[in-house]
C-alpha cells in the first residue's frame, strides 16, 4: 500500500463459518487493508430516497456465497446478487448461476471449445432413459447441483435411471479414467487468469470419487502440470467468468477434460498438498479491483500458511449464538431417493447406530447403490457381527438433503424400512415423544370422523 493511499475495505459475503472465509479476511489485513466479514449478525443493505448503502460499508466484496449444498440456492444467489448490484463483486453472480450447476457448466465449456466429456441431461425419464446406451456398459450419474461428491455415482447404464434425485436434477455423463490401478484427477486452482496450485487427487480405497472431503488423498502437482492442463484450467475459468476457481480436470487416453468449475472450492486439500494458500491472492485481486495496492513479494510470503485463526472482523456474538438445530422425531416422513426414483417412506431415529440402513426391498425399488464396499455391523451377542453391503443413499427431510452411505439389509420383520443414524442425525435435536406416523394416522381418523358427520 501506498503511503498517502488509504486502506481498501473488502467485504467477504459468506453467511458460514469456514477456513477459506477466514483465511481471506486475515490476508486482507495482513495486506495492510481492512477487512468486513458480511455475515448475518451486521450485514444489512438500504435503500432510502434513492440511494443504496451497505452496512458495514465497503468498496469491493469476495462472494464466498456456499450454494450447492443448500436446500434453496436461488436465496443466496438473489442475495449476492443484491451487494453486486451496488458493489464490484469477485466471482459475480451470474458467473456463479453457471458454475453451482454442472451440465450449464458443461454446455458453457464446450460452446466455448473446451473439452468436456460427453453428457445427457433429459427433462423425462424416457428421454434420459432412450439415451443411456451411449454410457454403457458404465457411466457416470450426477446431480447437476451438488457438493463434496453427494450426488455422484458411478453406475452399470444398463439398467434404467431416474431424471431426478430427490428434488434434484440428474443427469448422465461419459467416464473417463486411464488409471487403472487407482482413479484419480487434477484440481487446479485458478486467481486471476494464474494457477496458484495444483494436485493430484487420488480415490480412496473403497470408492472412486476423488474429494478430499471424502477421505481421498493429495499430492502436489503444480510444478508437473503440463502446458494443456494449465491453458485448459484457465481457460476454463474465464469462460465461466469466475475471478478464483478450482477447476477439476481428468486426463483421457486422448488428452484432458473438464469435469467441473467450483467457484467455492475448499483450500484445505491443496494447502495440504502444495503448501499454497489460495486466500492471499484472492485477497490481493479484491484490492487490486477497488483501485489498491499490494506488495506481492509479502502476498507470496503469506501464502504459505493457511491461517485461518478467527479473524479480528468476525462480527461480535457470531461464534457464540449458534443457528437453532433443527428438531426431528423418533418416528419421520423422509424423502428416501436413489438412482431410479424417490419415495416417501417412515425413518426411525437411532442415536445410538453410527450408519443409517435401509431395507433391502426399498433399496432395490429406488435403485440405491452401487454397493460401495461391505461393512461389518455388531447386533446383540454376535462378537464379529454380520458383513453386509454399503451404498450411497440420499435422503430428503424437510428441505435437506443428507446423501450418506448407509448398510443395506433386511428389515421386513421390522416396522420401519428405514433407520436413521448418527450421520444423519448428527445434524438435529431428537425429539424421541414425536411420531409422523401418529400424526397421520390422527389426521386419518379426523378425516373419517368428518367425512361420517356430513352424512
């Protein structure tokens, strides 16, 4: 920064609480800059005889805005798009709408000339259906809109597939993989038209996705990267019109693809692999873009510790009020939904099971799986336990979805085809007194009782 220059104020719009938010708010002040977190508890926008402020006022924001992973993302896309309307906004929303959803992604890349694999999103289930022979004998399935490989599947197309998951749109997509031994792909992560790191991404042993918030494992790639990589990600980038990105690319027997563009890609993973934080130079294009300056040898010196301490901007009673955990029963309507359709089925609540399980007979109607690998589960006096199959499950409750991998089994003795357990459950307050299955029930009886007074 300047000696007569004064500070840049840069907002960082991110209502949750995460490293990256964190991380680019302490790089800001550490630039010599002031930093605003808007969150919930201070951030407000007015409109008063003409004229818009912000509060807490600033002159550039980092939308940090986490969409793919919330019941309604539209709400916080109208909200990013309400401060970019007012204020010059990296990664600006419309750019955003693009990227949270992978097949536009997808048609976006390829308009564009760059290579994506090849992909069938059909609004019918006979369309997407007519079209899956193109996929076999295996393919990928995907939710156009999901996060930390929720909603990726990798299936045997031979059998039918269903258009949606849950309230999810799916679609189908060419696998592409030479590696044999172990899948993996590249995350490249792109500030400002340059590569601040890269890393290889490697499945763990029981799966085939390579997100590191699933267990995959990391190792540097930046230095390795070759000259196709590197322009693809860029390219990449740009032409979904994002400012910072990671840019997921997979390499082909015939040259590389691009899977995804995630415009709010974690940066856990690859600190961890190359020793590079992303947030000093997201950082440094804010002020940069609001007409500041920074000295890029200390941008380089801070970005190789990923501090992500609580900021000094954290607004006051942020950490100690909590959001409200939601309440869920003993006895729940959910949304149970896998690769062939979705069904309202009763869940019972089981706090002391640490895996969900679902019925056999319900997990072949939906079409949950594929089975991922096999597990050992103890039930009473058995020391050993009974091994049975693990398969990816998404189930909707309320307006969330949890997408978990929950044991398969026979519950035809039992009254509920499906057990709630601590991965799902983690997420609320049982309330061990409510029963869905006696409201409805209630509800049928008032319905007769009516139904018989108007007689």
């Amino acid at each position: 920064m300047g000696m007569n220059e004064d500070p840049v104020r840069v907002g960082v719009l991110a209502l949750h609480t995460s490293k990256e938010s964190k991380a680019i708010c302490n790089a800001v002040e550490d630039l010599g800059h002031d930093p605003e977190w808007l969150r919930e508890e201070n951030a407000s926008v007015s409109i008063e005889e003409g004229e818009v402020k912000i509060e807490p006022d600033v002159d550039v924001i980092a939308n940090r805005m986490l969409l793919s992973n919330t019941p309604e993302p539209a709400e916080g896309l109208g909200l990013a798009g309400t401060f970019a309307q007012a204020r010059p906004t990296l990664n600006p929303p419309e750019a955003v709408l693009t990227a949270v959803h992978k097949f536009a992604t997808a048609v976006a890349l390829s308009e564009a000339g760059i290579r994506v694999p090849d992909a069938l999103l059909a609004l019918s289930n006979a369309g997407l259906n007519e079209g899956r022979s193109r996929f076999t004998p295996e393919g990928v399935y995907k939710t156009a809109i999901g996060t930390h490989g929720g909603g990726t599947w990798k299936l045997d197309l031979r059998e039918p597939v269903n258009p949606m998951v849950g309230n999810r749109q799916a679609f189908l997509q060419e696998l592409i993989d030479r590696d044999e031994v172990r899948h993996h792909d590249q995350r490249v992560y792109v500030v400002d038209g340059e590569i601040v790191g890269a890393m290889n991404r490697y499945a763990p042993d029981d799966d085939w996705r390579t997100n590191v918030a699933l267990g995959g494992d990391v190792e540097d790639a930046t230095d390795s990267l070759d000259d196709e990589a590197k322009e693809l990600a860029i390219a990449a980038a740009e032409t979904i019109g994002l400012d910072y990105a990671g840019v997921d690319l997979v390499q082909g027997f015939d040259g590389w693809y691009v899977l995804e563009v995630n415009p709010t890609a974690g940066f856990k993973g690859l600190f961890k692999a190359t020793g590079r934080s992303p947030a000093p130079y997201i950082a440094k294009l804010a002020i940069e873009r609001a007409g500041g300056t920074v000295d890029d040898d200390r941008v380089a010196e801070l970005a190789t510790v990923l501090d992500d301490s609580v900021p000094s901007c954290m607004p006051r009673g942020s950490q100690q009020r909590p959001k409200d955990t939601p309440l869920i029963g003993y006895i729940e309507e959910v949304v149970v939904a896998g690769t062939r359709g979705s069904t309202q089925s009763f869940a019972k609540s089981d706090t002391g099971a640490t895996r969900s399980s679902i019925d056999t007979e319900l997990a072949a109607e939906i079409g949950a799986g594929p089975i991922k690998s096999m597990t050992r589960v103890k039930s009473g006096s058995m020391k050993r336990g009974k091994a049975r199959p693990v398969v990816d499950l998404v189930v909707g409750i309320g307006g969330d979805q949890h997408t978990v991998t929950a044991s398969v089994e026979d519950r035809s003795h039992m009254e509920y085809p499906l057990l709630l357990g601590r991965d799902i459950l983690e997420h609320y307050q049982v309330d061990v007194r409510r029963r869905a299955d006696e409201t409805v029930s209630q509800e049928r009886d008032e319905e007769e009782e009516e139904e018989s007074g108007e007689e």
